[in-house]
C-alpha cells in the first residue's frame, strides 16, 4: 500500500522536477498532485515538530535525572578535612563527600569547574562544614582564612639540631622526637645513593643537608616524622630543578654529597649571596687543584659544627687555639686534615646549592671577611691575604 507520503516523493523522482516547482503545475490542471504534495509536507512538518517536542522533553528528564545530587545552602557542623597534596579535583570531592562536607563529589568538580579559581585549591587543611552546597564548598576552600596553616620558617645555614628547636617550639613536638625521627635518613626520603663518596672518606648518613630551609605550612597534628618528610620532599624537588646530581657527578666530577657538603660550607663561611660561589670555588682549588700546600680546607667552621652536635659551647673563629683547630678528636676538623667534613656542617638554601654547582671562575686560595657587611676578599697570594687580614682588623672584623 502506497501512502501519500511516497506517492509525493516517486513523483517527484520520476519527473525529474525540483519539488518547490510542484505547486506552481497545479494551478495549469496539477492541483490534485499539488494537494498530495502540500499533504505530505505538512505531515513531515508536524512529525518533526512532534519529535522535536518530544526530543526536548526526552533531554529534559534525562537531563534532570543525572543532575548531581547537592546539598542547599551553608551546611551545619564544623567540620575539618584534610586534602592530599597533588590531588585532583575528583580526588578532592572524594575527600568532601567522605567527610559529608559534599551531597556528591560530581556536584563538588562541577561547582569548582564552572569557578575560573576553581583549580586553585591547594592541599592542606581546611575548616568547612558539613552538608554544604557544593557551590560553596569551593567559595570558602578559596578563601585563604578557611586553610588551616602553620607557617614555619627556616633560614638558610640552619643545623638539623637548630631545625629542630624551631619546630619544636612552632609544633609542641619534642626535640627528643625529631631526632629519633632523624636517625634514619633513608625512611625520610632520603635515597641511599645521595650518601655515596668519591674521596675515599666512610659513608656517614645523616639528615644534615637535606633539611631544606623554606617557609613551610605543616599540618597541624603532624609527627616529627611527617614534619622531617616534607622538608627532605622540598629538597629534593629543589634539587630536581637544579639538576643538581647530574650536574655535580658531570660538572664537578664528585659525588652529589661532598658538592652538598661544599654548599654547606660555604654557607657557613660567606657572608652573603655574592660569595657563596667563590667560596665554594676556594674550596675546589685547595681540594683539587695543584697551587696549595695541602689537600685540606682549613676553614673553622667545622670546629663549631662538632661542638653543637657534642653539646660544648661554640666560640668565635678569632678565638679558637691551633689545639682545638688541630684536634684529632675532632672529625670535622679541617686543619691538618684533607678532605671534606663527613657530612654536611647545615642546611644550605638555594643559592649555595647553585654556587656549589656552577662556581664563578678564579685562582683563589684565600678569603677573609673584610667589613661588617660580610663582604670578603678573595686573592691566591698569602701575602695579599695578609693585607686583607690587616683591612678586616681595622674594620674591626677580626
């Protein structure tokens, strides 16, 4: 049975003609075949339409039905919910759906998706309240007040004894506790092979070096552990960016930790950033090059490092006796002694990581501060060294 409908369209097939032409025949006698068409015409205009309602109302409902689930309003109890660093989105909402901060976590990343600050939120932790609309979860987890911090600085030069008597005193965790912690570099993040040595010395493990000092916001709660482990984190992602192992077993030709335990030592001695280069470069000309008598540093900071770690009192270089620079006892001696400390003396910033590295160029064998701003002067001739010597005394320095 032909309908109306495939009637209009064989015609039109058959005849060659365009259709919008079909209604100007009938008025010459093809009125019957122009009534059929004009038919099937509006019956696909009705049909589409009726579809095209019914479309609507079809996406309507579906789309109501996979909305997702949210709460309304401010929510109700306080509530504190910690958020993992690096977490996605998704991951967060898991995390406020657990806590009931959220009625579902699609409800929370599309809040923070429609919010252009929306991928801001950091990890941390954060007082929110439970059953919130998700809109608002994200509006209070961008305001900076709702983040629960702990901000903890540690200067550059820090020993890991001084680290800790600053975080003992910012978190209430003993110091006791921090150094049991400490024990065990490795279980902190530490690699083994950061221990390795090229100069012969005995492997020493210890966390001085790695403690790196930043501005940190800790959890509030946390255990020595937890607290050490972020620091050594920060250090090595520091040291990522430096490139600093490939760059000290190619450029330096040593291991990563004698050029960590330069970087320490320069720390200590250099007064400020300019010098913390040349420093280190002072070092590398005494320990590798050909121009000294000795194989060996002769800096006094290490003397002091040693008392700190023995509990005796520390004294100005000015005041220390060839017996106590001299001490054999003494393992981080640098006089009369070659090589380096066997470990780290501090924890060395940024900048003495990269002088350590990539030291400015010179034939220095000799510096002394020279005024009370920290500047020091740098020759490869004792005798000048001297006279810097005599520059600082009257500067009153020395």
């Amino acid at each position: 049975m032909i309908d109306e409908l495939d009637l209009a369209f064989d015609e039109q097939a058959e005849k060659g003609r365009p259709r919008h032409r079909r209604g100007f025949r009938g008025s010459k006698g093809g009125g019957g075949k122009g009534g059929k068409s004009a038919v099937a015409f509006l019956m696909v205009f009705i049909l589409l339409g009726v579809l095209g309602v019914g479309g609507y109302l079809g996406y309507s409902k579906i789309k109501g039905f996979f909305t997702a689930a949210d709460y309304d309003g401010p929510g109700t109890d306080p509530v504190q919910v910690k958020i993992p660093k690096d977490a996605s989105l998704t991951e967060i909402g898991n995390v406020l759906y657990d806590a009931d901060v959220v009625k579902s976590t699609a409800a929370f990343t599309e809040a923070a998706d429609a919010n252009p600050k929306g991928k801001n939120i950091q990890s941390g932790t954060y007082n929110l309240r439970k059953q919130m609309a998700a809109e608002q979860a994200v509006t209070l987890m961008l305001d900076p007040k709702s983040r629960v911090t702990n901000g903890i600085t540690i200067p550059e030069g820090k020993t890991a004894n001084q680290v800790y008597e600053i975080l003992a005193k910012a978190t209430g965790v003993k110091v006791a506790d921090f150094k049991n912690a400490a024990k065990d570099p490795e279980a902190l993040g530490v690699p083994a092979f950061w221990f390795n040595r090229t100069d012969g010395q005995k492997k020493a493990k210890s966390i001085e070096g790695f403690l790196f000092p930043d501005t940190y916001e800790f959890p509030p709660k946390g255990t020595a552990a937890e607290y050490l482990t972020l620091m050594v984190e920060h250090f090595m992602n520091v040291a990522n960016e430096v490139d600093f192992v490939k760059q000290a077993e190619t450029q330096r030709n040593i291991s990563p930790y004698e050029v960590l335990t330069v970087a320490s030592l320069a720390q200590a001695e250099a007064g400020n950033v300019e010098d913390l280069g040349k420093v280190a470069r002072v070092a590398y000309n005494r320990l590798y090059g050909d121009d000294f008598h000795c194989k060996c540093l002769e800096f006094d900071v290490g003397i002091n490092y040693y008392y700190q770690l023995t509990g005796r009192p520390t004294k100005p270089s000015g005041k220390m006796t060839d017996k106590e620079l001299y001490d054999v006892k003494n393992p981080y001696r640098l006089h009369g002694k070659d090589g380096l400390t066997p470990t780290p003396i501090n924890n060395p910033g940024k900048a003495a990581l990269q002088g350590a590295l990539v030291p400015p160029k010179g034939n220095w064998l000799y510096f002394v501060a020279i005024d009370k701003q920290g500047h020091s002067a740098f020759t490869n001739s004792y005798p000048q060294h001297e006279k810097n010597i005599e520059t600082a005394k009257k500067n009153g320095v020395l």
